[in-house]
C-alpha cells in the first residue's frame, strides 16, 4: 500500500506491505526495519532499528495530530485509493495541490498546458489503468504550474502527476 503522509508540513511517500507476518517499509524509497502492533484505538507501538516508540493519534475537528512521547506533530495522511482522499483538495483550497495517479497505468493525454488557468474539476491529466481511461481532475482553481507527467509514460498509484496552484 503506498500512502502520502505530510508530518509538520513536510511530505514523504510511504510505502507499506505485510510479508510473512511482518511490515516491509520503504520511506521516500529508503528500507526502513521496522515493525508495528496496535495497541489499542489510536495507540500504535512501533520498533524502528531496535528504538521502540509509541504513536498516539489525536483527532480534533477535521485535524490529527500524532504525539510520540510529549512532542506533538500536525499529521495528514492520504491514500490514494480512498475517495475521501480524492475529495480532500475540495476543503483546502489554499497552497499548491498535487493530482496524483491513483492506481498504476499509462499516461495517454495531457489536456492543459503548464501555466494554464483551470476551474475545479477540469480535466487536467488522462491515465489508462486496466484498459480504462481515467480523467484526473483538477481538486480546485488555479494555475498550473508544474506537469511532471508525459504522454506515454508508465505510473504508479500515488505518483505525483501535476502541481495546481
């Protein structure tokens, strides 16, 4: 499972897999030795090279934030499988929003340029995933200041397709 996880404003990509009866963890494409037991709702004990932690998750509002020991982070998580993470970009509307892929295919047509103007929901990207073509869409107003993906290439559930802004 792969997951884009943003801790105090900064992003990373995490990448999660269960294989015999232990995690396989990669952050940002680092091997991380790991494991992870749930100790009861929203109190995770994780051993990471042999230092043990424990994870409180803390959920105000709309916000998360995860304690891990007295030091509190501001936590989003997104997968990009789930619908409510397709349709988180439609409450924040401020800052740079990435259109990521959210399953593997090809990339078979941009349809804006980089700098254009779109509204919410305008097409920006199509990806073909299981002989399906897929309109990724913009999550809200704005600009189009990066295009990282091209016509023909070859994507992964949670790469980062365009920057809107």
């Amino acid at each position: 499972m792969i997951y884009h996880v943003t801790i105090d404003g900064k992003d990373y990509r995490l990448e999660l897999d269960r294989v015999e009866g232990r995690w396989r963890c990669k952050l940002d494409g680092r091997e991380v030795q790991m494991d992870a037991v749930l100790r009861r709702p929203d109190v995770l004990s994780i051993l990471i090279a042999g230092q043990a932690y424990e994870v409180k998750r803390e959920r105000i509002a709309r916000e998360t934030h995860l304690w891990v020991g007295s030091a509190r982070y501001a936590a989003e998580l997104r997968d990009p499988r789930s619908l409510g993470s397709r349709q988180s970009g439609h409450r924040d509307q401020k800052g740079p929003r990435r259109l990521v892929a959210l399953m593997p295919g090809k990339v078979v047509r941009v349809l804006v340029e980089e700098k254009a103007e779109v509204e919410a929901g305008q097409g920006v990207i199509v990806v073909e995933a299981m002989k399906m073509q897929n309109e990724i869409k913009s999550p809200k107003q704005g600009t189009v200041v990066k295009i990282v993906a091209e016509v023909g290439a070859s994507v992964n559930a949670g790469d980062v397709l365009a920057v809107i802004e």
